[in-house]
C-alpha cells in the first residue's frame, strides 16, 4: 500500500470521525439545554412541588361556586412516552388551594364526579364560570375565567350538608386555607368532574381565593441526569472531533 493511498484513508478515517463527533455535540447540547431548563423550571415551585397558577376571586351571593372541568389531554409525544414509561402520578399531579376570604367562616370544597356535583346542587342556586373555562395545560397554569353566570336562580341552599356526602373524589373544609389533590389525566369516558365550594354552613354568599396548581414528580430527578448525559454525549463528539487521522 503505498503512502498516498494510506493518507488518503487516513483523511477518510477523520472526516468520518468528525461527522460523528459534530452528530454527537448537537445530541449532548439537547439533554443539556433540557436538563437546564427543568432546573430552572422547578425553581419556581411551591413548598410542594406544585407550579401555581393566578389567584381567582370567588365572591358569589349564591349558595355555592360550581366549576365544570374536562380532562386534561396529554398530546406531546414526549408527555405520552412519559405517561407509559413512569405513570400518570409519576408524569403530573394537580391540586387546588382554596383560602377563605373571611377567616372566621369555613368554606367547603370538593371534586366530584360529573353527574354526582350535577345532582347535589340542582336544586341550589349557584354561579359558575360562562363561558366554560378549559385549563391549557400544566406548564404554566393560568385561570382565566373572562365571566359567571347565576344558575337556578331564587332557588335554596343544598338539602343536606357536603360534608355529609360520599361521592367526594376529594373534599376538604377550613376557615384557612387548604387543599384538594387530583388526577387531572382522569379517563375521559367517565365524563367531567366538579369543583363545588360552598360555605360549611351552607349560607349564601361565598367568598374565596383559589389557585390551580400542577405538579411533574419526574421534574425532581430528571434535569439531574440529562445534564451529565448530555456532557457525556458532548465530550464523546468533542473527543471525535478531535481525534488524529
């Protein structure tokens, strides 16, 4: 083999190594630029975990606030893949905060299933969101309720007490502020769900704060460890790149 030909291959050998090396440092830039991104993303949390949206202001002469919610829909490849691999708990989680605005009267608050909420207050006067608000998703959780409606106007209070009711998927009531926890991915064919608050002893007129919030329990590791995978990835092209003929 002559020497032409070996410095012919040679070039060969390291423009191919290059190509790769270039392949490998756009690849470890990504998980890099993810992973940094997450962290910066979670330094925004609550003491919880959860991202939280706007405050919106209940301030009904009604009975109860009532708030139709449809499920969340995840449509990114990456939210699906993330579903299937670790769990719906494991990909989001959801809560709302509800604080009382007068402190020394307890509020109540539940998410219930579609038809049960539908059925505790059909007879009650209450007023709720219209038109009907759809959150956008759970990266930056906004509540944007542009106006309300009365519905069963001139009508009473809820026979019995929501404390008392067992359809609940979570309730809870305070004179200070609180929670409920659910599962914002819940199975569409089961139809919507309510949040229902009303004052614990059923009187009209509630007045409360409320905050959505969402929580993405794989945030808590995961910008962790794209950004070491990434160096690596980029150190590998760089070392390709670099590598003599």
């Amino acid at each position: 083999m002559t020497t032409e030909v070996k410095k012919h291959r040679g070039k060969g050998a390291a423009a191919f190594f290059a190509i790769i090396g270039i392949i490998l440092i756009v690849l470890g830039i990504i998980p890099v630029a993810g992973g940094a991104a997450i962290l910066f993303y979670n330094r925004y949390r609550d003491s919880q975990g959860y991202h939280l949206s706007n405050i919106y202001q209940i301030n009904t002469s009604t009975y109860a606030f009532m708030m139709e919610m449809s499920p969340l829909r995840i449509e990114s490849v990456l939210g699906r893949l993330s579903q299937s691999l670790f769990g719906t708990e494991n990909t989001i989680q959801a809560e709302w905060v509800v604080t009382p605005v007068n402190s020394s009267k307890a509020v109540f608050a539940g998410w219930a299933p579609y038809n049960a909420g539908q059925n505790y207050v059909s007879q009650t006067e209450t007023e709720g969101p219209y038109p009907e608000w759809h959150w956008s998703g759970p990266y930056a959780p906004k509540i944007t309720i542009t106006g309300t409606l009365i519905f069963g106007q001139g009508a009473s209070g809820p026979t019995a007490s929501p404390a008392t009711q067992t359809f609940w998927l979570d309730a809870a009531h305070s004179s200070s502020t609180f929670d409920l926890h659910f599962n914002p991915v819940w199975d569409s064919t089961q139809g919507n769900n309510y949040l229902i608050i009303t004052n614990m002893d059923g009187s009209q007129g509630v007045a409360a704060n409320i905050a959505l919030g969402f929580k993405i329990p794989i945030f808590n590791w995961l910008g962790y460890v794209l950004i070491p995978v990434g160096i690596i990835i980029f150190a590998c092209g760089i070392l390709l790149v670099r590598k003599k003929k």
